[in-house]
C-alpha cells in the first residue's frame, strides 16, 4: 500500500486545519491507489511523525510526504526534512519521499496565471 501525507504548518485556527484536511480528502478521491491524509509540523494534530507513524503501521511500504508551503522557508528546508530522516532511520524498509513543496511544484506558475482574469 501507498500513503500520501500532506504536510501543513498547521493553525490555531480550527478552520483552517480543517481546510488542509479537506484538501487531503479531496486528493484521496483522485488518488485511489493511495491512502491520504494531512499532518501538521505544529499547532494541530497529527504531526508529521505520528502521521508517518499511522501509514507504517496501516501497511505502507511507500510514504509520499507532500509540502503544503508555498515557499522554501526554514520549515521546508530543515525542519520536515529532518523529521522525514529521522523517521526514514527509524523505518528502513519502507520508502519515504519528500516532493516537491507546493510553491516549487512544476506547472505552479501555470496554475497562478490561470487565475488572473485577463478581461474587464
């Protein structure tokens, strides 16, 4: 089994954790071949760790871990990396990928361009 955990700061506003567990949701109905759920570095639960943790022991032998940021702050470039390691040790035989955050994604400016109307 596949897991995808997208990954978010995480708020001390319910609504908007709320909003990233909607978005997991919404790409669990396009993903079949993956079971999907959101975790947070802070403020909310699960994080990130015990949601690696849950896919592990739910059977994945491959974790995809999703970047919910929009840019390459100190969270994306050393706070999930080093929990993703240290599950990965912790882990040995399943695969764990960290992608591509969010902003970096191929296709992002594309996406943003779309949103700008273009007439009056």
């Amino acid at each position: 089994m596949q897991a995808l955990i997208l990954l978010a700061h995480g708020s001390r506003r319910a609504e908007s954790n709320r909003e990233v567990q909607a978005m997991a949701e919404q790409l669990a109905a396009r993903l079949p071949g993956f079971r999907v759920s959101a975790a947070f570095l802070e403020l909310s639960a699960p994080d990130i760790a015990t949601a690696i943790d849950r896919a592990v022991a739910q059977g994945a032998g491959r974790v995809l871990l999703l970047p919910y940021f929009l840019a390459a702050g100190r969270h994306v470039v050393e706070d999930i990396p080093a929990i993703v390691e240290e599950r990965r040790t912790h882990y040995a035989e399943v695969e764990m990928l960290l992608l591509p955050y969010l902003g970096a994604a191929p296709g992002m400016a594309d996406f943003l361009a779309a949103l700008v109307p273009t007439s009056p």
